[in-house]
C-alpha cells in the first residue's frame, strides 16, 4: 500500500477558513434540475436515444448441431418441431427458423419433411415469416435445396458466407457456392439473410455479394458470434467486445442493415439482452444453445420459454414486439406469400 501523501496541514489549514462547505449555485433557481431543455441554453438537457422502438423476436426451433444427447428436450420429429413452432407462434413469435432431422435425429435436406414441417405451419399461420438453412453437403441435397427453394416454402434463407472450426466440425462454403446459393434465392423472389460468424465472414459478405451488385441494402444479416469457434465470448467483457465490433463491421458495408443476433453458445440469453440494449434484433432457442445462461448449466425446456424471457426483455428495456406483417415489410418478404405456397 503506498504511503499517504496528503498535505494535512494545508487541508487543516483550508477547513478552518471555509469548514466543508459545497459550492452550489443552482443558476436556473428556483428549478433544480431541468430534466428537459436547459433554461439557460436551451437545449436538451439528456436527449432522447436513438434506437429502434420496435424488436423482432426470431425462434430457431432445432438447428443441426444440437441432438437429445446434448438436451434431451431437442425437437427431432416432425410433430416436435411443429408443436414447439406453435408454441412459440401462440405467444407473438413473428418468425420460425426451421431445420428438419431424420429418424436418428441428424440433420438432412430432406424435401419431404421440409414440405410436411412448411406446409402445415403455413397452412395454420399463413402470416408467419418461415426461414429454413439449406445446407446442401451432397448432390442429392443441392437438388433438395433447389426444391425447396422452387415450392416457396420459406421466404427467407440463410446464406453462410464463412470458412471455420465450428466446434469439431470443418464448415466451410466456397466463394462459388455462396454466389449461386444466393442467385437462387433471389431469383425466387425469397430473402437472402447473410448469415455471419466471425469477422471474415462480413468481408466475405462484402466482397463476393455486395459489392459485386448480386444483393443491395439495406439486407437481412443474422450474426451468429457465439458458437465455439466463431467470435470468442468467454466474459461479458468479450462478449460485449465482439458484438460491438461485428456490429459496427455491418454497419460500415450495409449501413441499414437489419441485424438480427442469434443467442448463441455459452452467452445465451445474455447475449440477446445485450442485442436488444443495442436497439438490435434476436434470434432464440435450442439451435443455437443449450443453455439458458452462461454461467450455469440450466437446460433450455422448451423453446417458448426462451421465447417468453426474450419477449420480457424487449419490454423491460421500453421496445415493443414486431408483429409479423411488421418483419415481413421490414425484411422486404412479399404479403400474402405464405397463402400462396400454401395453397399450392
């Protein structure tokens, strides 16, 4: 501990003139403190914030990476995946990211069960923004993936623009793949959401769609910075960090871009509360975590609880929940194309 270097005679000598007295001189008397324009200047005292009044809430049902063996809660079936959809739908859920699984609970391109999943949730909630990862890692799959993409039965789709670890698995989608994944999905008239991981992956973003004029802003972006291998969050102080960052990297190659911050990894749902803080949308549920807290090893039950936590955050903070026709305008999705796709 260092030495107390305190002048106590000159301090003694100063108390005994003026006592401990404050100096206060309230110059806009007999108001205290203006808590809206200055009386004196005239102008704001604390302005308002800019930030986005409205958030959309996004539940990402299942995922790929995730099985019962990691959470024995995790929606496999088509009837789980569905029934956890409504779920969701029922308490205000704008949008349902869809992953369908075979019987051994891995994740396939499989358009039969894309269509039943689809096709029964677009048949009971025709204004419910449906989006689906179509991965392709075989011929059969991208032959899969254009199906689904020629039916309609999304409207939006997540085009990955990365190369990394992600956990114990290489994912990595060519520089040729990303073009023609996103080709086909404009072409349809569906929303490309470019789906990023790390750093790289917005100047991939940037380099290879839009600034060669294949996609045009303000697009849809979902950030996905907390699964392991992608934008370390071990602290909050990382996290804040990181999310910071990347968001401030979108913002510098699609300045109106929608973001849309998946609760990702160990950060869960403080993650997405620090979104929100940051005027941003979330995306929530058992894809993206297993965990509803990054410093305790509670399980997600069930996707609407997640849900429910993300909706009283965006209260808690003043924000509003997006309605579904408020998304859909938002992210530029065509009205009435779930009737549509639907019907047919």
């Amino acid at each position: 501990m260092s030495a107390n270097t305190i002048n106590w005679e000159r301090v003694r000598n100063r108390v005994a003139k003026e006592n401990i007295r404050t100096y206060w001189r309230p110059y806009a008397a007999p108001t205290i403190m203006s808590a809206g324009d200055s009386l004196i200047s005239g102008a704001p005292q604390m302005p308002r914030w800019d930030a986005l009044p409205k958030a959309a809430v996004s539940v990402a049902i299942n995922g790929a990476f995730f099985t019962k063996a990691e959470n024995p809660n995790q929606a496999q079936t088509p009837d789980e995946i569905i029934r956890s959809a409504k779920e969701c739908i029922a308490e205000g859920a704008q949008i349902i990211h869809i992953h369908v699984r075979d019987d051994g609970g891995h994740n396939v391109l499989d358009v039969d069960r894309f269509a039943e999943v689809l096709g029964r949730l677009k048949s009971d909630h025709p204004n419910i923004a449906l989006d689906a990862c179509l991965v392709a890692v075989n011929d059969t799959e991208c032959k899969g993936m254009q199906e689904v993409i020629d039916r309609l039965l999304v409207n939006a789709v997540p085009v990955n623009t990365t190369a990394l670890i992600l956990g114990d698995n290489l994912f990595v989608k060519p520089p040729h793949a990303i073009i023609e994944k996103t080709r086909m999905v404009v072409d349809a008239g569906l929303v490309p959401q470019l789906a990023v991981y790390t750093d790289g992956d917005v100047d991939n973003a940037r380099r290879l769609l839009i600034d060669s004029g294949l996609v045009k802003g303000p697009l849809t972006w979902l950030l996905l910075a907390g699964l392991p291998g992608c934008t370390p969050m071990y602290s909050p102080q990382s996290m804040m960090d990181g999310l910071v960052r990347q968001v401030g990297l979108i913002r510098q190659v699609d300045p109106g871009a929608n973001i849309i911050v998946c609760a990702g990894g160990r950060a869960s749902l403080h993650l997405a509360n620090l979104a929100l803080l940051m005027g941003l949308h979330v995306r929530v549920g058992m894809e993206d975590t297993v965990w509803k807290w990054p410093h305790r090893d509670d399980l997600i039950e069930r996707n609407v609880d997640a849900f429910r936590i993300a909706r009283t955050m965006v209260e808690n903070l003043g924000r509003e929940l997006m309605t579904a026709d408020e998304f859909r305008q938002m992210c530029g999705i065509s009205a009435g194309a779930n009737t549509t796709a639907a019907a047919e």
